[in-house]
C-alpha cells in the first residue's frame, strides 16, 4: 500500500502533458506552414533573383555586341591599310612595284604571325582580357603613327617633279613602317583573344544561351566578311576617285 500511494502521483503527473493535445486532436507544429509573411519573402526573393538574372543576361548581350563592333571596325581598318598599300608605296613613297609587293608581303606575314605570340602571353601571363587591352592600345598607336606619317607633310616625300621621283627618307619610311608593324605588334594582342572573350559570356550549362553561342559565331562570322567588303569596296572606290 505504501509503494502503491508513492507511484501513483508520478503517472498521474505524467499524463496530463500529452493528454490535451490527443483529447482535442490539434495538428502538431509543423515547419511547412506557410504564413503570409513567409509567402512574401519567398516572393521578394523570387523578384530579386530573376532582375539579378535579367541584368546579367543584358550587360553579357551589350558584351557580345560590342565584340561584334569591334571586330568589325578592326577589320574594316585592318583591310581598309591592306587594300591600299601597294597603291601607297608606288605612286607616294616612289618605291618600285617588286619593292612594294615584298614589303607588304612581309608585313602581312608578320600580322598573321604575331597572334601566336599573344596566344602565349595571355595563357601564360597576363590572361585574355588584359592581353586585349594591352594588345588594343598598341593597335591604335600604330593606327595614330600611321596616319601622321600619310598627312604630315614633313612625313612623306615630295611628288614627282616630271620623271624625277624622290625617295622616302630614312626617317619617313621608319615612320610610315613603324606605324605599320605597330600595328602588327598590337594584332598580336586582340586577334587571339576577342572571339574567345565573346565567348566567355554564354553559359555552357544553360541550354539556351548555349545556343546563342552558335548564333553569336554566325554574326561573328558576318561582322568579319561585312568589314571585309567594306574595305575592299566603298574605301578602294575612294581611293581611286577621291585620294
């Protein structure tokens, strides 16, 4: 009797804590409720993310148009300088017409060489980006010194005096091919890089943009030869007709 009146108290104090919640059959809490203030995160989350999205997708577009342009000035110069050279050296800088073409034979053999150099730079060095940049402000040296050595009058020799012809000085020719293989050294920087940084924008793994990556080679493609026609067009039919 005495063990009995000592135990009876502990189940009756013990059953009272479970007992409202299996009389009444209320739910147990449960972390998946979803109350209005949570919906709204959730929402505002949601919100935040997709303009995150929708602003890298827009400053990636304005990245792969701008190396379209670029490609497509840069070949528009780059074939506007070729188109022109032989033309240049024979009735400006007097030289002969073998003269010319082995000049301009080895300055296109250089432009098409150099790009295995900033090939190497930029795997090894400084990487595509500044590579580019680096590659692109030697570029428009090359472009500046060029052009002063074709306006400048000090820069270029005298026309011809009936048949007698002056050559270029030593200073006018390291001029005019300085500005010319400058402008070698500087292609040796963009021409590697700039397709693969057009390239670097899409994302692999997103199946969308991986098919806007074959788009984007489509009118990588098109800038070039449109460049291209450009040049050996409209800037020859100005060279014939207007200087």
């Amino acid at each position: 009797m005495e063990s009995t009146r000592r135990t009876a108290p502990c189940i009756s104090a013990a059953t009272p804590s479970s007992a409202p919640s299996a009389a009444v059959g209320l739910p147990a809490p449960s972390s998946s409720v979803r109350t209005p203030a949570k919906d709204s995160s959730m929402w505002f989350n949601r919100l935040v993310v997709s303009h995150h999205r929708r602003a890298g997708l827009l400053a990636a577009s304005r990245r792969r148009v701008k190396s379209a342009v670029y490609e497509l000035f840069e070949r528009m110069a780059y074939y506007g300088i070729a188109s022109n050279l032989v033309m240049y050296m024979t009735r400006n800088l007097h030289q002969g017409t073998v003269e010319a073409s082995n000049n301009v034979t080895n300055w296109s053999g250089t432009v098409f060489l150099t790009p295995l150099i900033g090939a190497v730079v930029a795997d090894a060095y400084l990487g595509r980006y500044w590579t580019f940049v680096a590659g692109s402000a030697i570029y428009l040296m090359g472009m500046i010194l060029l052009t002063l050595s074709v306006t400048v009058p000090a820069l270029k020799p005298p026309p011809c005096d009936g048949t007698t012809c002056p050559r270029a000085s030593a200073l006018q020719l390291g001029v005019y091919f300085g500005g010319l293989y400058t402008i070698a050294l500087g292609h040796d920087g963009t021409k590697p890089n700039i397709s693969t940084i057009g390239a670097d924008q899409f994302d692999d793994f997103d199946p969308v943009e991986k098919l806007q990556k074959l788009s984007f080679f489509n009118w990588w493609v098109f800038t070039i030869f449109l460049g291209i026609l450009f040049s050996s067009t409209v800037l020859v039919y100005l060279q014939d007709n207007v200087s």
